[in-house]
C-alpha cells in the first residue's frame, strides 16, 4: 500500500515537473529568438537605417527608410480597407444575424478563413490585381493584407459587440432612438475598447506578413508614395537580404527584423494590458 | 465613426498630395540575380546624376521573363536568352549586358582553390550520379598528385529557377550526351542527385558547410565567399582558371549580329583561354511597351550604362560589353521599339 | 431578441445600415468563392493535362514541363506531422501547468509569454531558422543524431542544418502557442465539481488531470491538436528557409524537401511557361483544400466538445 502510494506521488510529482518543463520549452525558444534579434539588430540601429535608401552592394552605409515607409503605407492602407469592412460585417452578425443559417455559415467561413495559407492569398491577389492592371503596386499588396486581416477583425468586432447587454439596446430602442443610431452611438461606443484592441491586434499581425506580398506589393530600392507602384516593405527587404551574399544586407535585414519585432511585441503586449484590464472587469 | 472617417479623410490626402509630390518618374525591372549587384550599382550612380529612379530586383531569371511578358514590368533581365522565335511570338527584343562565367567549386580537406582539374565528362558524369566518390578513376586521372579522399559526393544544385542554372546545364548538355538525354537544359531542371540551395547563396553555404562537395555559383560569389574553384577543360583541351579574361575570350568570337535575337549563348566557345561555363546577361523589352516614356527612360539608361559604366563593370568582376556590338544593339532599339508608328529611341 | 426583427419603424437609414452591414458580410461568402475560383480557374491548365495523376506523381520537371504534386505534398504533411508530434505533448504540458499546476502568480506572465511565441512574425522564425538554429544543430545536433540513432532510417540524412526534421521543428515552436491555449481554455471548462469528486476520493493531481480532466476535454484537445495542423500546414515563410527546397521525397528526415508553401515562395516568379504556372497554382488550390478541410474538421470537433471558442450571444 504505502509502496503503491509513493509510485502514485512519484508519478505525480514527475508528470507535474514534465509540465512545468514543457512551459520553460517555449520560454526557452521565445528568449533564444528574442535575444538574437537584439543581439544582431541593434548594431543596425543607425540614424541611417531610418532615413536613408539602401545602397548599391559594396558601397558602405545606406539605410531601408524606404521599407519602413513602405510597411507603414502598405499596413495602414489595409488597415483603410479591411477595419470597416470587418466592423461592418462583424455588426452584422452581432447585431441582425445572430442565430441564423446565414451568420453561422459566414463565422465558420472566417474561421476557415482565419487561418487560410496566407501565400495561397498571394497568389489570388497576383491573379486578380495585379496581371490584370499590368503592375505590381502597393494597393494589391494592401488587399492583400486587408484579406488577411479581415475575419479577424469581423469576429474579434462580433465578440465585442455581443459583450454589449442587450438591456442596453433595448433602453436606447425604448427611448425611441432607430436601430442605425443605437447601434453606432450606444452599441460600438461600449464595444469601443474591445475592438480597438483586437484591430491593433490584426494589424500587428499582418504587419508582420511577407508571404502575401511578394507576389503583389513587390520591392523598391526607391521612396514610394503611390499606391499604384511597388514597394518596399521590411519584411520581403528581409527575404531578399537574408538570402543574399553580402555581410551588410544581412546586418540589414537583423535590423529590419529587430524593428518589426519590437513592433509587433510592443503592439501585442499593449493589447493584452488593454484586454486584462477589461476581462478583470467584466467576466 | 466620425474620427475614423476623419482619419480615413487625412489619409486619402496625405497619399494623394504625395502622389503629386513624388511624381518622378519611375522605372521598373526585374529579372536575373547574376547582374543586381552591377544594375544597382548603376541604378545608384544613374539615379545620382540624373535623377531618374531604376528599381531593379533581383528575382531570377524566370521571373524577369514572366514579368516583362505579363507587362507587369518596364524591362525584364535574364542570364538566359530567349529564343528568336519566342521573342517573335512575345513581341520582345532582348540585348546584352554583361558577361559573365559559372564556376564549379569544391570543399574538400586539402584541396586549393585552382587545384582541383575537371573535364566535361567528368563534371557531367559528377552532376549525373555516375561518379559518386572524389577518387573515382576519371577525376584521379586528371588530377595526379591531389590527394583525394575515399568519400561520397555531395552535389549542390540550385532549387530555385535561375539563369546560372541555364548557363551551366546549357554546357553540360553541350559536352555530355547521357545529360542531353536524360536531363536536359533549362532555368530549372529535375536534377538526377544533389541537394538544393535556393540561390548563388545558399549553394555557396551549403558547399563551405559540407564537406566533399561540388556546387556551381557565378564567379563573384565564388570570389565573395572565398571558395575552392575547380579548373575547367576548355573546347580546345586546356586547363583554364575562371577569370574575366577566360570570360572575354569566351565571348570574343560570338557573332552577335548574326545570330537571330541575339540569342547568343557563350557555353563552350574556341579560344585558347576561353572559359567554357561562360554566358550573357541579358535586357528584355516589349516591341510596343505599355508605356513609352518609361521604355524610352529605360534606354537611355543602358546607354548610358553601355558608355559610361564600363569602369564600374570591371570593379564588380563584370566583363563590359564591347562598343561594336552595343552599337548595333542600339541600332536595333532605334528600329524596332515602336510607339504609334513612332521609334522610341533616338540618339 | 425584441431588437432585431421588433423595431419596424420604417426608417430608410436603418435599413440602409442593416444592408451594408449584410453586404460585408455577404463579402466574406463571395471572397472564399473568389479565391476557390480563381485558384481552379488559375490552374484548369495543369488540371486538364495532369488529371488525378497530378496527386500521386513525383517528377517535378520544369524542362519537360511534366509536374507532380507529390513532393511538395509529402513535405508538407510530414514536415507539419512532425510539428504535431513534437508540440502537442508539450502543448498539453503547457495547458496542464496553467491552469492545474502553476503558483497564481507566474500564471498570467508564462501564459503571456508562450502566447508571445505567436506574434513573432514567421519571417523572423525563418531568418532565425537559417542563420542561428540551423548552424547550431547542423553542429552539435545532427552529426550526435545520425550516429546515435541512425540504425532509424528516419534519422539519416545530411547534417545540414536545413531539411524536413528542423522545419517541422520550428513549425513546433511556432504552432505551440496556438494549440496550447485552446487546450488551456478547454481545461478551464472541465466542471470543477468533477475534479472536486477526484480529489474527494484520493486522487493525485496528475492521476485526477489524467483520468478526469483530459478525457473529458477530449475532443476538444483533437479540435486543438488539428488547429494546430492547419496552421502548421500552410506556414510558408519560415518553412521556406529551413526545409532545404529540393523536389524529392526521401524518407531520411535530415535530407532536404520541400512543402508546397515553400515550392510556390521559391518558384512563383520564377515560373516561365504557362503549365509550370498552372502546375504551382494547382498546388496552391491542393493546399487550400486541405487546409479547408483540416479546419472544418477542428471546428466541427471543438463545437462538438462543450467548450466554445466564440462563446456568448444568442444561440
């Protein structure tokens, strides 16, 4: 018996130790990663990195300024297209669909779509942008991202408009106020936090994507401005440099990875205080 | 809502007043590898003096082909020449560069860059999976005195599209008739062995991170990243070392004016010192472009390049392309590249 | 629900409001044809010449213009197969320690942390991949592997760094956060009166997580486990730099291959004639499909389980 009893704790305490390691696995990684892309992007972290062209191989110096300007265009260029059309849709299911056929078919749509290859969207995009209108140019880039961006935003929007009580519409209704005006002043004003948070969070996520924009937003070694011609992003300015022969591309493309990075963490982590603070008050 | 729409607003005038404000003209291509460090060498110094923006980028050969089919591009570039016939077809003429040469390398333990000789047959029987040990009898012969050890080949090949892949498999189907018949030659192939290293790059890691292999990379990359070239047996049985002197004797004899397209293909040429994995890089543009004013941008800077980047070639280990043959280069822009009846460039 | 069909009260803007809302909506529906028809319309060449034998054909000749999807299929379910295997166990771990075994305090920082794991941008898991992992194991990892455990044919290869172990490798790390907070959310809805009950009759923590908790999260950890197969499958950037890119199958897991999100990275530009284009399409619609289809299915599985991820609202 009391043999049988310790077999039982040691088998306790082991399994109980093996997950505590399976959590330091990932700790591990995240800080392997982390402090690499410290260790080799900072050194990158000149006053030329931000605001000058990149230069010719074998001529010293130089900066991605332009793909920094380019993510930035591009992202908030999909931002401009996919964050309405995501609230709008997201409203849509929260606010008149709710239980029937057709908002369930088109959650479970996002959801397949959520997690769709986001290089297949590439592809489509190539396909219908960019063949078609004889050019590679920052808008396709950006639909492309808005693509991906878009049934985050719708369910993360349907989520957060759910969380507004129905007793508050129906207050609002009740004081004669037309749907429309509920839902735009009452409803998405309580929501407000809570979507803002998940599109920070969807725009993060696809300012880090380079998959979808190889094939449509393209490259640039020059500023862009217009949308209808290719850019420069930092992160296919890492896949190229990252593949290339030269000392100081990869230098460069540490530091491009440095800053998406500190971006993305920064931008996720700000959502997350944001979020905490609102499901300690809430659920 | 309302701040969104204000936001949405202050953006759509911020692009647009950009818009205006960076009209500049510019100029897109895209295509071969084996060039971007001349063209954007070029583009830099072009774009210094003049103000004209060229981007170039480098995403193979293949590409450069399909985008300036597609029109998605003002020029394409591509290490391997079209054929005559399908320029005809594309509506397309294309025109050298540069010149340049494919290097086999080698990482063996005690083997020197140069020291190791290879013949056709061998580098084709190495490439076909015939030969699978460094002290097979055929290399041993060539090579008295080398140490080479008892150990299996590692061959290294391009996984991606790439025109050095056109130039090498071009020779090897050249030399070797078991290649022509079971391989073949092309940007891509389906390669008998071998690993695959997706650009100049990652076959040059591969081959310093491997040991016992054979890889192939264009000369610069060779010279970049300091590795063990192997001499190669030229058409007329000599040893030559990969230099731009072996490339320029390649292309000494080519008769640019005659053949079709130009479609000139430098593998294998006579010449005493001629290297034999040699090969163009070439300019493609549309007959009728969908923009003239940028086809004409696009000229005046490979003129410009043909005159006066000529030094800037040689510092990057590029063999320039000689004055009588860019002249009738440019002949043939000046009669071929039309817009409404119109050519589009004059001198 | 008074206010969605209750309030007639015939305002034009309303209704307005409500068919915009619907169009965009109705947008996803079209957009997921879209891209289904495009692909298929896109590759109708290659499907045309090719046929089912497409699927079961292993030649990718880019010269003769003769193309299977074989490799690139094999690569990419192997490579996620690995990824699978490797994750789920410590997934599981992860889910069991945040939510049975972790002191208060460390819960809400580690979880934070294994979920940070998922916004770094693949693109940075393929550099990292290439320029410090793979020189790392290609060092001090494989050479020890291939001697060690090369009487397993799966573990022969050339030590390279790069191939079909470490992509699924890095596609462990990278599919960990996902699989392992479904998991801990799963965990969550076990009914405490049931653990309670365990305990209650002497049960260890582990023997009640074993015997009460995870049976009864079953399918929902299966919902789990294959959402994490989705997205390991269509993982593209950091796939690419690590799994060697070459077309051919080989059963030695060291070797090089390829997976059809990196084929199509490498040689989308790349493809000169219209049947190799069709060719890298219809790889793009095989994997569309399958990621669809692994996808329904985790959805179905977690639906059927009673834990909900979009729980709430009417239904």
């Amino acid at each position: 018996m009391s043999l049988h009893y310790a077999r039982r704790r040691a088998v306790n305490s082991i399994a109980l130790a093996a997950s505590l390691l399976s959590a330091c696995f990932g700790i591990f990684f995240l800080v392997w990663i982390l402090k690499d892309v410290f260790r080799f992007g900072l050194p990158a972290m000149t006053v030329a990195f931000f605001t000058e062209l990149p230069s010719p191989p074998g001529v010293e110096g130089g900066g991605l300024a332009n793909a920094i300007t380019g993510t930035v265009l591009i992202t908030a260029l999909a931002t401009v297209i996919g964050v309405p059309a995501g609230i709008l849709a997201g409203t849509y299911l929260s606010e008149y669909g709710r239980a029937s056929r057709f908002a369930s078919i088109v959650r479970f749509l996002c959801d397949i779509l959520v997690s769709a290859p986001s290089i297949v969207v590439g592809v489509f995009v190539y396909a219908l942008l960019v063949r078609p209108f004889g050019g590679f140019s920052a808008v396709a880039g950006a639909v492309a991202l808005a693509i991906i961006m878009l049934p985050v935003v719708i369910r993360t929007a349907e989520e957060m408009l759910k969380l507004v009580p129905d007793s508050t519409r129906e207050a609002a209704l009740a004081l004669g106020a037309p749907h429309w005006k509920v839902t735009v002043f009452v409803v998405y004003r309580g929501a407000m936090r809570g979507i803002t948070t998940g599109v920070m969070l969807a725009v993060a996520r696809v300012s880090g994507e380079t998959a979808p924009l190889l094939f449509t937003s393209f490259n640039n070694a020059f500023w862009n401005f217009k949308p209808g011609e290719p850019t420069a992003t930092l992160t296919v300015t890492i896949f190229n440099y990252a593949m290339g022969p030269y000392e100081d591309w990869h230098g460069k493309a540490w530091g491009a990875a440095f800053l998406i990075t500190a971006l993305v963490l920064i931008v996720t982590l700000t959502a997350r205080f944001l979020t905490m603070r609102r499901v300690n008050g809430n659920e | 809502m309302k701040k969104y729409l204000n936001i949405l607003i202050v953006l759509t005038v911020c692009f647009g007043g950009a818009s205006i404000a960076f009209a500049a003209g510019l100029i897109n291509g895209a295509g071969a590898t084996f060039p971007y460090p001349l063209y954007a060498k070029w583009a830099y110094e072009y774009n210094k003096k003049t103000g004209a923006k060229m981007n170039y980028q480098s995403i193979g050969s293949g590409g450069g082909i399909k985008q300036i089919k597609a029109k998605t591009v003002d020029f394409g570039a591509s290490d391997a020449p079209l054929t005559a016939k399908d320029l005809d077809d594309s509506g397309l003429i294309q025109f050298p560069m540069a010149v340049g040469g494919v290097v086999p390398v080698v990482n063996i333990a005690g083997v020197k860059s140069g020291q190791m000789k290879l013949s056709a047959e061998a580098l084709s029987d190495v490439y076909l999976g015939k030969i699978k040990k460094w002290n097979d009898v055929k290399i041993a012969s060539l090579n008295p005195g080398v140490t080479l050890p008892d150990d299996s080949i590692t061959v290294v090949h391009r996984s991606d599209g790439s025109g050095t892949t056109w130039i090498f498999t071009n020779y090897l189907d050249k030399v070797s008739k078991g290649w022509h018949e079971k391989v073949g030659f092309g940007t891509a192939v389906d390669w008998p062995t071998g690993v695959g290293g997706k650009g100049n790059e990652g076959v040059a890691t591969y081959v310093k991170r491997i040991k016992n292999t054979i890889g192939y990379v264009e000369y610069a990359y060779a010279i970049q990243n300091k590795l063990a070239h192997a001499r190669m047996e030229n058409k007329e049985k000599n040893f030559v070392e990969p230099s731009m002197e072996g490339f320029m004797a390649a292309a000494a004899n080519a008769d640019w004016k005659g053949t079709p397209g130009f479609a000139v293909v430098l593998t294998d040429q006579g010449g005493k010192n001629a290297w034999p994995i040699a090969g163009a890089t070439f300019i493609i543009v549309q007959k009728a472009p969908a923009s003239c004013a940028n086809t004409k941008e696009v000229f005046g800077f490979f003129d410009w390049a043909y005159r006066d980047g000529v030094d800037m070639a040689k510092s990057l280990d590029y063999v320039p392309i000689p004055q009588p043959v860019y002249t009738v280069m440019e002949d043939a822009w000046a009669k071929e590249v039309k817009c409404g009846g119109q050519g589009v460039w004059k001198r | 629900m008074p206010i969605s069909d209750g309030h007639k009260s015939g305002h034009a803007a309303d209704a307005a409001f409500k068919g915009v809302s619907f169009f965009f909506a109705f947008a996803v529906m079209a957009l997921l044809s879209a891209i289904i028809f495009v692909l298929i319309k896109e590759s109708w060449l290659s499907i045309g010449k090719f046929g089912l034998g497409f699927l079961v054909s292993s030649t990718w000749d880019p010269v003769q213009g003769v193309f299977g999807a074989l490799p690139a299929v094999w690569g990419t379910v192997v490579s996620s197969v690995i990824a699978i295997i490797i994750a789920v166990p410590i997934s599981l771990g992860n889910a069991i320690f945040l939510t049975e075994t972790a002191p208060k305090g460390i819960k809400g920082p580690i979880g934070a942390a294994i979920e940070l794991l998922a916004s770094i941008p693949s693109i940075i898991y393929g550099m990292w991949g290439l320029f410090v992992f793979a020189p790392f194991i290609a060092e001090n990892v494989e050479p020890f592997m291939i001697e060690r455990l090369g009487f397993i044919p799966l573990f022969r290869g050339a030590p390279l760094g790069v191939g079909m172990l470490p992509a699924g490798f890095i596609l462990a790390i990278m599919i960990i956060p996902f699989i392992s907070s479904v998991a801990r959310d799963v965990f969550l809805m076990v009914p405490p009166i049931l653990k309670e009950s365990g305990y209650a009759v002497g049960a260890t923590k582990w023997e009640v997580i074993w015997k009460v908790v995870i049976p009864f999260a079953k399918s929902g950890i299966m919902g789990a486990v294959i959402l994490g197969l989705g997205r390991a499958l269509g993982e593209t950037m950091a796939v690419t730099f690590i799994i060697g890119n070459s077309q051919r199958i080989s059963l030695e897991l060291l070797n090089p291959g390829t997976s059809i999100s990196a084929a199509l990275a490498n040689e989308f530009t790349e493809a000169v004639e219209d049947i190799y284009l069709s060719s890298l399409v219809e790889l793009g619609l095989i994997l569309f499909v399958i990621t669809f289809v692994v996808l329904a299915a985790a959805k179905l599985m977690i639906a059927r389980s009673s834990y909900r991820p979009y729980s709430g609202g009417a239904r």
